[in-house]
C-alpha cells in the first residue's frame, strides 16, 4: 500500500518537475524563482525518501547528489558574472559531467554481465559520433571567440568532450536496458537534460542563438526534481541491479540509433569543410577512432553470429547429456557409410543398443542416477567399440553404433558382443555400484541390396525388440521374418484401436457343467474379434497386443458389461437357471487400473446380476507381476461378493506361499493337464494335488478343455465335478447358446455325450 503511495508520488514528482521547469523559463529573471526553489525541495525530499524508504543503493545516492550540488553551484559561480567565477563556475560544470561517468559506470559494470562487449562498442559509437557534430559546431567555433579565455575555452571543451561520454554510457545503458522501470526512466531523463544543458550553454556561448537565462536554467531544474522524482520511487532499489530479468535491447532501436550516429557525421564531414589545420587533425583523428570501433563491432558482430551457428548446429546434432552425436548425425554417418561401401565387400554394422530396464532404475533411484547411468554406458561404448567406429545416443536408454568397415556377419556379431561385455563390471554411481545390461539388435547393410540408412537403422531396431523378448541382455541378429512380423503387429495395433467403436468385437460363451446334474451352471466369455471378410482374429494373438498397448482397460470393461447383460436376458427368457455363473477372463493390466472395481460395480448393478454370478478369471501372472496392487484390487472385489477364479492353474510358476495370501474361490485346471490325465500317472498325481489343495482352501475345482469321455471320467474319479470343454460344446455365438443348453441338458443327449445316464 504504502509502496503503491510512494510510486504514486514519484510520478506528481516527475509531473511536477516538469511544470515548474516551463514555469521558471516563463517567469523568472534569474536563477531563483519559486519554482526553482520547488524544484530544490522536491529534489531534497525525493532523495531523502529515496534513502529512508526504499534503501536506495549508496554509491548511486552519493554521486546523484554530488552531481546536482556541483551544477547548482556552477549555476551559482556563473550567476556572479566575473571572469574568475565562470572559470570556476566551467570546472564544476566540468566535475558534475566526470561524476556522471563514474556513476554510469558503477551501474554498467553491475548491470552489463555477457554481453558487456558489443554494447560498449555500439554506445562508443554513438559517443563519438555526437563528439564529431559536437566538436564542428561547438567547440571548434567557440575556440576563435574572443572573449573566452584560453583556459575557458580548454575546459568547455573538456566538459563537452566529457558529456560525450555521459551520452555513451547513457546510451550504453539504454541498450543494455533490463525491463524499464519509471527510476531508470526518470535518472535516465535527469541525466540527458543536464548533457542538454551543457550542450545548450555551448550553443548559446556561440553567440548565433540566444537564451533568457531563465530559460537556460529549466533543463537543469527539471532534471534536478527528476532525479528527486526517480529516488522517490520504489524501483530506485533496483537501479543498478544486474538484470536477471535481462531481456535483450530492443535491436531495431540499437540499429537505428549506432546507425544514424554513423551516418551524421559522414554527412556533417560532407557539407562542412573544416576551418584550419587544428580542426582538420580532430576531425581525421575522431574519424579515425570511429572506423576503428566500427569495424571492430562488425568482427565482433559476424564471430558472435559464426558462434551462435556453430553452437546451434553443434545442439542440433549432438546429444547434450553425453555429447555423443545423435539420430540425426547418426543418420547421415550411416547414409554415408552405406554410400561408400556400395559395391565393395564392405558391409558396414549397425548395432542398436537398449539399455535393460532403464526406466526401473530412473524411477526408483532418480533421474540424476539415470544420468550417471547413461554417461557412463556411453562411456564404456565408446571405448569398447574401435576408433573408427561411432556410437550415438539417439533417445533415452537407446544408443547406436556404426561400424563402416565390417565385411562378415561374425564381425559384426563379435563387436556386439564386446558391446556386450564392456557393461558388465559394474557401474559406479551416486548411489552405490549398480549392474545393467543391454539388449542388442543387429543389422547390416548386405551388399547389393540398396538399403537406406533409416531402413538400416530399423533393422537394427526391430532385431533389439527381438533380443528383449528373447529375455534381455543378449544379441539378436535382424532377418527378413523379423520384418514380417513386425508389419503384421503393427498392423494388428493400429487396427485394434478401433475395433471397439467399428463394433468389430463380439463375445462367444462357453458353458461350464456340472459332470454329476448334468445340468449348465455356468458359462465362460470369450472374446472374437472379426475383422470383416471373414477374417476372425483369435485372442490369443490380439489379447497379448491389448494388454501390452493399453487398450485391455476399455475392451475388458466392454466384455463385462455385454457378458453381465447377456445373462440377464437369457435368465429372463429361461434358457438358463437363474444362478447360472458368467466368467469373464481379467487381465493384470485390468486390476492395475484404478477405475476398474467401479467398472464392474456398475456393470453388476445395470444388469442386475448378483455380484455372487460373476466370476473373474486371472491367470498366476497375477500373483508374480507387482502382486500387492493386483492383490488390492482383487479385495475390493472379492467385497463386492464377486468371485475370483484362477484361470489355466498350474502352468505359471506361483508359490504356495502366493497362493495363500490371494483371495481365491475356485481354480481352473489347465487344458495341458486334462490332455494328459488318462494316459500320464503323474498328471494324474498332480491333478488328484491340486484337487486337494483347492478343497483345503475352500475353492470349487473346473476342469478346462475337456474333449472326451475318458477324459471326463478320469477327472470324476479324481473328485473334480465340474468341467468346460469341446466334449459338451464348443464356445459359440450368443444366439445358439439357448439351443446348446437345452442339448446338454436333454438326458437322452447327456447320455450320448458322457456315456452316463
Ligand atoms: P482361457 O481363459 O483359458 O480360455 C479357454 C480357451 O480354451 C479358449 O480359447 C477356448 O476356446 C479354449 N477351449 C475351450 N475348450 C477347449 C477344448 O476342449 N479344447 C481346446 N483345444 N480348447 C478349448 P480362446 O477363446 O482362443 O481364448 C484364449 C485365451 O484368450 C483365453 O484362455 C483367455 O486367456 C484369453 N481371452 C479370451 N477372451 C478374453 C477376454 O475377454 N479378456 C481377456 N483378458 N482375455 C481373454
Ligand atoms: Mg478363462
Ligand atoms: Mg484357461
């Protein structure tokens, strides 16, 4: 609030300043008036504000009041008239112009940091370029008036000279300006009118225009309450602050002011001849100082722009963590590579290397870890791999080296096995030694086939993705099978995103019967995907696809929904009892996603099922990947009374231990272990385990894939009552599961497919 005031009046302040400088050039006869006497007081309070309030910074104070004390008492000497008092009136003069430039350059050595260089030289410029007009207009007239003593003349001359150079540090300062604020303003402003001051003095003392006195004096009372004015408001503590918040002097500006101060002189120089010998030698010497500060500016002006370039191109192309070139760069050293080994036997290597399970270590040790991780394996790359050879960053964890000068496959595999084992002492970090490795990938640019250095990179790449799913840390070779295979998922993906919203998705149900009733208890959702044409995708080859992309989430809270209001139809038609069971299969990705128990509840809730019908199977995977997330989700459900099955039991590598500590209500023995229940004693063993197992824990046992009667008894005999497979029905389309259960539960057809009555 109170700074808000104080801003306020330093603005009256400057507004004022000026008002009474007109009105003392109107209505004064001398040097006192009252106006000038405002003038003095606002200057007085304005400083005092300037220190009290606002902290105003010493040096600047100091010299701000030094300066206007020094013009009042030249003002003061002159007004006494004798040839000693304007002499000594002269010196201050003199000394208020050499306190200005101390001044200035206190302010420009704090305010000018990086670009202090070509500043300088443009406020040079400028500077001396005024001194030239300033010295044939003048001081060189002034020198023949008769009058003015020697000594007179000496030092006016001084005092014009220094002025120049007040313009230039004030110029200088302009160009180096920060965001303005009104303090630099009103100092700024204050500064240029006492240079006008002594530039109108000179003028005057030529004798060709002529002044009131009074009239004289207002640049010089203004200039006094601007300062005053500048020291009043709050941004006076900044003042000669270095520009954190530099932005860079509005070029154009810059251009037009060093240029016009070029271009006068040239003129000046041009139309006025000069007047005697003297004038020649200060003429020719300034011209001379000029033109070497120009030419300097320009050197100074087209290395700054060769090094901006060259840093330019150099960030464009180089990786800034490791300095290691990077796709680009890359790029063009493999283009060129391939270029000169076409048609020798030459077949230059190109390895892609992914470092393994990067984002881990970044996300649970830091992105600085990170950092030392990747320099150091740039480091050990770039040593492993010989001279000749290049290696690159081109993206996080990926780097890429080219050989030029392989000529054989066992070449290019033995370099990335020294790749390989340069990473496998371990790596020194922040944080302790840590051990990565790296997948590689493989391609070569075979002779005779043309090839571009993007195609060779994707090779390499696609031969990477290879060595990752092969289990990490190993090398794969790029073929052409390589490529199909990446097409046909590509394709599969991109064509997957929409298959939803084309409605290209449809559910098929499998029933679960219970082998002692002889009745359909239950039924399993299975998913098809037709992509027209007749072309059905099985889920073994899109689901993996979906759970890896993402786009499990939607398809699987889609499938529940359907699944849910299917079986609300069928039991309000009465095809099936209404306790039939739906299983929906669930993807880990799925309980990861923390919309889903919500989804299910309200699929529950729309179709009216009991939550008790629902059953969702998840494989074991479940209990090995991030178990404590899945387990959470699978607890929040299991709440809602949904039921928790464990598809395919037996195939993945889960632990007693995991087991227990699942919610789980039934298991679902794998369809490897049923093919082989009749004729192998072990599985035999084995199923009769899990039987007693999941007896023990309380679950219900379903046999999966069940194709035949001996089959089915072999599993009856092993105490499991209820089975799903191709011996009681394929899975079918929603439309001919009313008609199937009828099938099964027609006793004369129960005893045809089971033998049983
Ligand atoms: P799953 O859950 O174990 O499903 C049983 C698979 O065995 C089904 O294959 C089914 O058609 C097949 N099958 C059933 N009875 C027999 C039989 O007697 N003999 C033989 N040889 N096979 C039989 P399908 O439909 O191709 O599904 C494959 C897998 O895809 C499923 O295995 C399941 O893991 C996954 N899947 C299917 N639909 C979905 C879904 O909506 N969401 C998720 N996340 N996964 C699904
Ligand atoms: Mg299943
Ligand atoms: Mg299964």
């Amino acid at each position: 609030m109170a700074r808000k005031a104080l801003s306020v009046t330093a603005w009256i302040f400057a507004i004022a300043a000026v008002g009474l400088g007109a009105a003392h050039a109107v209505i004064a006869d001398g040097f006192y008036s009252v106006p000038a006497i405002s003038c003095l007081v606002i200057a007085v309070f304005g400083v005092i504000t300037g220190i009290a309030a606002h902290k105003a910074p010493l040096p600047v104070t100091v010299i701000t009041v030094l300066t206007a004390s020094t013009l009042f008492a030249a003002r003061i000497f002159e007004d006494k008239g004798s040839t000693h008092h304007s002499l000594t009136a002269e010196s201050l003069f003199l000394a208020s112009q050499l306190l200005l430039v101390l001044g200035l350059v206190f302010i420009i050595r704090q305010r000018l940091t990086g670009q202090a260089g070509n500043v300088l030289a443009d406020g040079l410029i400028v500077g001396i370029g005024a001194w030239l007009i300033v010295w044939v207009y003048l001081v060189q007239p002034s020198l023949g008036i008769t009058g003015n003593s020697a000594s007179f003349t000496t030092i006016r001359s001084m005092t014009l000279a220094v002025s120049m150079i007040v313009l230039f540090l004030l110029v200088t300062l302009l160009f180096s300006e920060t965001v303005p604020s009104p303090a630099n303003a009103f100092l700024g402003v204050a500064i240029a009118l006492t240079l006008a001051e002594v530039i109108l003095r000179a003028v005057v003392s030529r004798g060709d225009v002529s002044f009131s006195l009074a009239t004289l004096d207002a640049p010089l009372l203004i200039a006094v309450a601007l300062a005053g004015a500048g020291f009043a408001h709050p941004t006076i503590r900044h003042v000669s602050a270095s520009g954190s918040h530099t932005v860079m002097p509005a070029l154009m500006t810059r251009l037009l002011t060093t240029t016009s101060s070029l271009v006068a002189p040239i003129i000046i120089l041009a139309i006025d001849k000069p007047a005697n010998n003297q004038d020649t030698t200060v003429r020719t010497i300034t011209v001379c100082i000029l033109t070497a500060v120009v030419m300097s500016r320009v050197v100074q002006s087209v290395r700054l722009n060769a090094n901006t370039q060259e840093q330019l191109v150099r960030s464009a192309l180089t990786d800034s963590l490791t300095g290691l070139p990077n796709r680009v760069l890359m790029l063009q050293h493999i283009e060129t590579a391939m270029r000169s080994s076409w048609k020798t036997h030459l077949q230059p290597t190109v390895l892609f290397i992914d470092v393994d399970r990067f984002k881990n270590i970044n996300d649970s040790l830091g992105h600085s870890v990170g950092d030392d991780v990747l320099t150091e394996v740039s480091r050990r790359l770039t040593s492993a791999v010989p001279s000749h050879a290049t290696v690159a960053r081109i993206a996080g964890d990926e780097f890429v080296v080219l050989d030029a000068t392989t000529q054989t496959v066992t070449q290019s595999v033995l370099l990335a096995e020294e790749v390989l084992d340069s990473l496998r002492s371990p790596i020194n970090t922040r944080d302790g030694d840590m051990f990565v490795t790296a997948s590689i990938g493989v391609a070569y640019a075979p002779t005779a086939v043309e090839l571009s250095a993007n195609e060779l990179m994707r090779h390499a790449d696609t031969a990477m993705y290879r060595a990752k799913n092969a289990g990490r840390n190993c090398i794969a070779l790029f073929d052409d099978s390589m490529l199909e295979s990446v097409t046909k998922r590509l394709d599969v993906e991109t064509a997957l995103y929409r298959a939803l919203e084309r409605n290209e998705l449809h559910l098929v149900h499998q029933p679960i019967v219970d082998i002692d009733l002889g009745i359909v208890v239950g039924f399993e959702a299975l998913m098809r995907w037709d992509r027209g044409q007749s072309q059905v995708v099985s889920p073994d080859e899109f689901i993996p696809i979906a759970e890896e992309t993402g786009i499990i989430v939607p398809l699987g809270s889609w499938a529940i929904n359907d699944a849910l209001t299917q079986l609300r139809s069928w039991i309000d038609a009465e095809h099936c009892s209404p306790s039939t069971t739906m299983s929906v299969n669930v993807s880990v990705r799925q309980l990861h996603d923390p919309q889903f128990v919500t989804v299910v509840s309200e699929a529950l809730a729309s179709s009216g099922i009991p939550a008790e019908q629902l059953w969702l199977e998840v494989t074991e995977s479940v209990m090995i990947t991030e178990p404590t997330q899945a387990l959470a989700s699978l607890h929040r459900l299991n709440a809602l009374g949904v039921r928790i099955a464990i598809d395919d039991f037996g195939t993945g590598y889960s632990s007693l231990s995991l087991l227990q500590r699942f919610p789980i209500q039934c298991i679902k023995i794998d369809r490897a272990f049923v093919n082989d229940v009749v004729t192998e004693p072990a599985t035999q063993n084995i199923v009769r385990t899990i039987v007693a197992m999941a007896t023990a824990m309380g679950a219900d046992i379903v046999a999966e894939g069940v194709e035949n009667i001996e089959q089915l008894d072999q599993l009856t005999s092993l105490e499991c009552h209820r089975a799903q497979g191709y011996l009681f029905s394929r899975p079918v389309h929603v439309d001919d599961v009313p008609r199937v259960v009828k099938f099964i539960e027609d006793p004369t057809h129960w005893r045809e497919i089971t033998g049983r009555n």
